[in-house]
C-alpha cells in the first residue's frame, strides 16, 4: 500500500502542478507577461498597480551570455501561496478569478485577509519566531534563576512566549507605527504572566550569585503570611496592607485535610518550605499555582483549588511596565487583583522593547566570560539583521569597554569586539548577569556602534531608540517576512550577510520606512514579485523560483483549520514527546521556523526529505483515524464522492474547475485500496490527499 500510495503520489504532484497552471515555457519560446501586466521593449515588466520590474542586469545572464529564462507563476499558483502564508488556507473560487480578471485585486484580498483570526494566528507565530521569543524553556529559566526549586508552570511558560508576539499584533491594531517593538513598555500580558515576572522582580541575584528575596525584605525579620483552612477571606481582604487579614490566605489545600494537619501553615524565614525553596516570594508563587505542600514528613497539602483560574493564563491586556519613582514600592507577588484589573505595574527592573522580556533574556542568557555579548549580538541581529563583524567600521566614540583580554588591536576578532564590548554595556549597565538590576557602580557607560553611527548611550531605552535609526531596519524586516514567505533568501546573492541589493526589496522597504505601517507592508510584499513571481525581480532570476515544505506551523494550522481540529499539534500547549498523542510527538520534531546563536538568518528547512516525509505520513494515518469514518467526522465512506471531493477542495485547497483530475486520482486510489482488500479504503484515500504537494508544500 506504501508503494501504491508514493506511486499515486507522483501522479498527484503532476496534476497539482497542472491545476496551479505553471506558466514554464520550453526553449526558444516566448513567456506571455503575466495577466494585466505590459513587457517593455528594454526586458521591464510593468506590474498592474504601475510598478516596473527591472529588466534583468547583464550580470545575471548566465555563462552563455543569453539571458536566463524566467517562467511566471500562474495567478492560481501565486495566490494560492500568499493566501496559504498569510492565514494556512487556501484561496476560494471567487478570489483566484477576482485575480485572474485584474491581478491589482491581490492586495485588496490580502487587507481582507488580515482581518481574519488566521491571519491573526499566523502573524503571532511569526513575530515570536523573528522576534526570538519562542525557545526559552524552563531549564533556561533555573540555569539563570538560582536555587529555583519548581519548574514553571507549562501555562506560563507558554503565556512568556506570546507575549511579545501578542503585543506586537496590539499595537498594529492601535496604529502605531512597527518602530515602537525598540521602544515600547507596554506589553500583552495575562495576570499569571504579570505574577511570575513579580516574583522574578522580587528575586535578586548580583554578578556573583546568591539569591535576595525582596520580599523577604520587605516583611523584616518576623515577616510571615499563613495559608488557613477554616475561613474563606476574600483574595481583596489577603493583599491588602490596611486588612486585619493581610497577608492570611485561604487555601483549598489546607481546607481539604485533617487531623493536626489542619493547622495553619505559617510561612516564615524559619519554615522548611522557605528553606527549601530559598524565597518566602517562589512559596507563596506555589500557593497560587496550585502546587503540592510538603509541611512535614506526614502532611502532604495535595493540591485542589487553585488561586490562579483558567481565565488567569488566558485574559490578555496591555500593561504599561515602568521602574518605582522615588520612595514607591513595586508590585508584589501577591498583588493578584492588580495582575487582573491594572494597566500599569511598577517593577524593579527595566522593560523597554523586544530585548528586554524574559522569554528573550532567558533564551539568550550570558555568563562571567561571555559578559552580555551573546545577548547584544542577537539584539542587532533580531533589530537590524546584522551581526557583529568586520563591517562595523565606525570607531566608538568611547573604547573604555573593550577587554584586550579578548582581542588585542590588530587581531581578526578585534573588529568585532571594537562594536560588541561598547554595546554590551547596555546591558550589563542595566542588568546583572542573572538579570537582576545592576548595582554595580564600576559598569562602564554604553556606547551604540553600528555601521557609522557612534552615540553614547544612556540605559537600556536608549539602545532601542539609536537603533531606530539604522537604516539596515526597514530592510531587514521586509528579507524576514519575504524569507518566511519563500523558504529562501530575498536577495541575488543568496545571502544576508551583506547589505540588500535586490531593487524591489530596497523599494519595499524605503515604503515601510515611510511610517512603518506593517500590514501596509505586508500587502505591498506579498502582491510583490518578490512572493508571487509573477515577473521577474533581481533575485528570482539569479537564483530561480523558491519552494518550500509547509513547515511545522503552517502545516498544523492547515490540518486545523480544514479538518475542523483544535490544535492538533499542541502549538498553544506545549506538545511532548510523552503527550501519547501521536501527532503530538511528530509535530515536536517537524522542521520549524527558527534562529540560531548568531545567524542573520532563520533555519531554512525547504525540502520534502525522507525524514519530513515519514514524519508527515504517519502524522497524516494518525489523523485520518480521527477525521474518516468516526462519528461527526468529515469524512464517511457512506459518501465517498463527497468525501473525496471534500478532500481535494479544502485540504489540498483545489478548487473547481481544477479539481477534475486530482479527484479521478483520489477516486481510482479509492478503487484499487478497497479492491485489494485494504480497510478502510477512504483512510488510504485521505493519507494519499493529506502527503499532497499542494498539501504540505508552499507555493506549488
């Protein structure tokens, strides 16, 4: 049945390749201009909106001095990709002939997809992808949070690593221009999010270590809260200073036990719970989660009830996050009615932009030896696109900061540490190397150095401010979104280690700077050539036609979204490798978008290699036993024409009159399974359906 299936397989991808309508020519024959679009007699292709796409410069024909053929993708194909990209859906009937009659309609459909929640979904999975904010784990953060006894809870781990990507997509909708992700100290955050960065606020640890609880401090020496059983005080009544309750809490853990157990569980510096978690802050944390009590070697507080409900980790708001003026207190852990109506919180350490959230400190933690350069590098990197290198040619207007230790003037790596010590200052000035805030007078003030701009810094702010003014920003959030379209590199040479040379990309991004209006952008890149190539470009011609495998976040979505599933792969949950769900286990290991230490550019998985291939196979029998011939299921073998029908118009997105050939090969692999005695026929069917290239592929 295997063989049968990758036989049909390569039918199947013929036919694709047919309904999309590639518009390749064969030798020595001319390529109709894209429909609505007029070829110039110098080799330029004037777009539908007006643009002119460059002729293609003498330096990309190839090694016979003939130009390089160039074959525009048919509007099917094309908006079939962008519509995938944007939302993980395929295009409808209407919209592929809305396209057909007038290809400038591309952008108008692409403004009426971004008001979708997929679009939505699609673009949080980006931002924290570009952002770097997706990969923290909670060994991450235990390495750096000393003596940190419990590991964070799955919910909050998961809330660190939206939250920036929410927040982003938050001021989109309020207008403000994509600069501000250098700037901002508001945040998308939910209450249980708001109360672990309390209790990482709280938690103090210099350069050298050791743990200060500032709770702890701030109760003095007989501080001490209980956790009862016998009266349910109203959370508002625990929290606030001017009760007689204060600091007395109701606990559902306490209440459900007996005996001497019963008591109250007094926690003071002396308790062995503080001992043993170091903090009276990371204890009361555990209270509120829920998590198992150990008072004594007989007493197990099992947990019930929670403080913390359902609605804690999934209610999102911006929060404006500012420092204590002088003589005011922070926002304490167990503020949890100000985590849940409040719009602004006072902590100690400092949050401005995308460099500063836990889920990028922790992801990109530093050490004695490396002294914040990892992290200031994959700053650059995330902000700019640039890494730190022999490119940096402005002299710091200060060298105070450079360690000779490292490099010594005149060796290769001087160059790099010429920029990156001065600019780690920015952190370490603010942050230890926990990041706790520094106290350590002796830091050496930052100075920003990148290309030819030298400034001197003042705080952690003033470094989202000076890199507002580079001019590589723009471009190289127009090449992220166009590599995250394409599987490739939006460039001729192929590279972004240098600076952008493809006209059309310069053109995007000399748009987007005008006002950093993102879904501007977006619409404008997407109908671009760039994506659609619907005519040539710089790059297109010096490196062809980009294809790339669904990676993991778009295939899941696609299977959601078109087989009626809620999450199938454990993207909002934390998927493990030990969840017993199988399609669970394989997502943990299919190809994702993501960066690495030190490169300008995302891992770029784009072939369908044996490995995504029997990853996805299995993935797909797993879920055609949920989704053919099961109760409420949209696939019956009571009706196999409209299951097969079904199949190929939303899960291989082939639309009438398209839809012909790829339904007679569902159908013929339907007779030859349930001829050989192969059950369930349809499951075999819908396997064959689900491996398709329109399926698990972008762009073809």
């Amino acid at each position: 049945m295997v063989s049968r299936r990758l036989l049909a397989c390569a039918t199947l991808l013929a036919a694709c390749q047919g309904a999309l309508g590639s518009t390749s020519s064969a030798p020595g024959e001319e390529n109709d201009p894209p429909p609505g679009a007029d070829g110039g007699r110098d080799g330029s292709v004037r777009l539908p909106d007006g643009r002119v796409a460059p002729p293609a410069p003498p330096e990309l024909e190839d090694d016979g001095g003939v130009p390089s053929e160039f074959a525009p993708l048919s509007v099917r194909a094309y908006v079939s990709k962008v519509k995938s990209v944007l939302t993980a859906l395929p295009p409808s009937e209407h919209e592929l002939r809305k396209v057909e009659a007038n290809p400038g309609a591309l952008p108008d459909l692409i403004e009426a997809w971004q008001a979708t929640p997929e679009y939505h979904d699609r673009m949080l999975s980006f931002f924290t992808m570009a952002f770097q904010q997706g990969d923290v784990t909670n060994e991450m953060l235990m390495n750096v949070n000393q003596f940190q006894q419990i590991n964070t809870d799955p919910r909050i781990m998961q809330n660190m690593r939206e939250s920036f990507g929410r927040t982003v997509l938050q001021l989109i909708a309020e207008g403000k221009p994509f600069s501000d992700v250098l700037s901002t100290r508001r945040y998308m955050l939910t209450p249980a999010l708001a109360m672990f960065m309390a209790w990482l606020d709280e938690r103090s640890s210099g350069d050298g270590g050791g743990v200060s609880d500032l709770l702890d401090q701030e109760l003095g020496q007989n501080g001490k809260y209980t956790l009862q059983g016998d009266t349910k005080i109203p959370l508002e009544q625990s929290v606030d200073p001017a009760s007689p309750n204060f600091l007395n809490f109701y606990s559902a853990q306490v209440a459900a036990m007996t005996g001497d157990c019963r008591k109250p569980l007094v926690i003071d510096r002396d308790n062995r719970l503080t001992l043993y978690t170091m903090t009276q802050g990371e204890t009361l944390m555990r209270h509120f989660l829920g998590n198992p009590f150990n008072s004594t070697f007989f007493c197990n507080y099992a947990a019930r009830e929670t403080v913390l409900n359902r609605a804690d980790f999934n209610s999102w708001k911006m929060v404006n996050l500012r420092q204590p003026r002088s003589g005011e207190k922070a926002t304490w852990v167990y503020q949890i009615p100000k985590f849940r109506s409040g719009e602004e919180l006072v902590f100690r350490r400092p949050y401005v932009g995308f460099y500063t959230t836990p889920s990028f400190l922790y992801n990109w933690q530093t050490n004695t030896s490396n002294q914040a350069r990892v992290t200031i590098n994959q700053t650059i990197l995330v902000a700019t696109g640039q890494k730190f290198d022999a490119s940096h040619n402005a002299m710091p207007v200060s060298t105070a900061a450079i360690e000779t230790s490292h490099a010594m003037p005149g060796t290769a790596c001087y160059a790099c540490h010429l920029a990156m010590d001065p600019m780690r200052q920015f952190f370490r000035s603010t942050y230890t190397l926990y990041w706790s805030v520094q106290s350590d007078s002796k830091q050496l003030p930052p100075v920003f150095v990148l290309g030819e701009q030298s400034t001197m810094g003042n705080g952690i702010a003033s470094l989202g401010e000076s890199m507002k003014q580079s001019d590589r920003f723009a471009s190289a959030w127009v090449q992220k979104l166009c590599i995250w379209a394409n599987g490739a590199v939006c460039d001729p040479s192929g590279s972004t280690d240098g600076a952008p040379s493809d006209p059309e990309l310069l053109r995007i991004a000399a748009l987007f700077a005008d006002g950093y209006d993102w879904n501007a952008m977006v619409r404008t890149l997407m109908s671009s050539p760039l994506v659609t190539y619907s005519a040539p470009t710089a790059t297109s011609m010096a490196q062809g036609h980009a294809y790339s495998i669904a990676k993991k976040d778009l295939l899941c979505r696609r299977w959601d979204h078109t087989l009626g599933l809620d999450d199938a792969c454990g993207l909002g949950a934390l998927p493990s490798t030990q969840s017993g769900d199988a399609v669970k286990t394989i997502a943990t290991v299919l190809p994702a978008d993501s960066y690495s230490r030190g490169q300008s550019t995302p891992v770029l998985a784009n072939d369908p290699g044996m490995f995504f291939f029997a990853g996805v196979e299995n993935a797909c029998a797993a879920l055609a036993a949920r989704v053919v011939d099961v109760d409420g299921a949209p696939y019956q073998s009571r009706d196999v024409d409209g299951a097969i029908a079904k199949m190929v118009h939303e899960l291989m997105g082939i639309p009438a009159p398209d839809d012909v050939e790829p339904i007679a090969i569902l159908k013929e692999h339907f007779s030859s399974a349930l001829a050989d005695g192969a059950a369930p026929a349809l499951r075999s069917t819908f396997m064959l359906a689900c491996l398709s290239p329109s399926t698990v592929s972008v762009g073809q």
